[in-house]
C-alpha cells in the first residue's frame, strides 16, 4: 500500500515539477522576445525619422493663417522635433512666456488625445515643438512626454 501512495505522490511531484519548469520557462521565453531598453529607443528613433522623412516630403506648409512647419528632425534620442515659423512676426513681436502659457497647453491636449502618439509616448518617445520668428530666431520650444499625458510608461 505504501508503494501505491509513494508512486502517487511520486507522479504527483513529477506534475508539479513540470508545471512550475513550464511556468519559468514560459516567462524565459517571454524576457527573450522583450526588446531591451535601448532597442526600444532604436525602434522609436526609426519610427520617428521614417515619419519625420514622409513630413519632410509635403513641408514647409501652413498648419494655420500665422504658423508654418518648416521641417521635422529627430533627436536627440527618441525626440521628434517639429520646427515652426511665425512668417508675419519677428522673434521680438511674440513673448515666449505667452507662448508657453497659453498656446503649450493647447499643444499638449492635442498631443495627448492623439491616438497616433500614445504608443510611442508610452515607451518613451518626445514630440518638441520649436517656434522661431520670420528672423529666424528661436522664440521658444516645448517638449511633451508621457508624464504631460498622465500614461503610464511601458517598459520592455
């Protein structure tokens, strides 16, 4: 009899072993199919500049009666940089302060609700909005990142 109840729990050690070496198994296989860090980075940088290079195509145009986007650049890092001009003002005609307070957080709600972006906001990604004068000159830029979104970050 207790040959039958040491090949029970015997088989029953065996099914448990093959359960918990399948367990670890599967989640070893799923940490060797997550990218890593930095190819997460690899892949938004692609991603940003296969998009950058299709604005690019199309640019410069006017997005409203005051503003122009020039160009789309990528960088440092997984930032996509969007470059704008104010064609009927100067650097000196418009207050950066005002430009941060008033026309940023309008930015960032579009940004933010836009589907095309969350992904990529999530796993790190940056959208920068330059501003320069009809002069050229830099007026203000802003970055927008998941933490202005409230998303949570998706780690590999």
């Amino acid at each position: 009899m207790w040959k039958k109840i040491l090949s029970v729990l015997g088989f029953i050690g065996i099914l448990i072993a093959a359960s918990i070496g399948g367990l670890i198994g599967k989640e070893a296989g799923k940490a060797a199919m997550k990218p890593s860090s930095q190819e997460v980075e690899t892949i938004l940088v692609e991603g940003f500049t296969k998009a950058a290079n299709q604005y690019n195509q199309r640019l410069p145009m006017m997005v409203d009666q005051d503003t122009r986007l020039d160009k789309a650049t990528v960088g440092p890092g997984p930032r996509a940089v969007y470059h704008h001009t104010f064609p009927k003002y100067t650097s000196r005609d418009i207050d950066a302060n005002w430009l941060q307070t008033n026309f940023r957080p309008e930015v960032m709600r579009k940004v933010c609700a836009s589907a095309d972006m969350n992904k990529s906001l999530q796993y790190g990604g940056i959208y920068v909005y330059a501003y320069s004068g009809s002069d050229g000159v830099e007026i203000t830029r802003f970055e927008i990142d998941r933490n202005d979104c409230g998303f949570p970050r998706i780690t590999p």
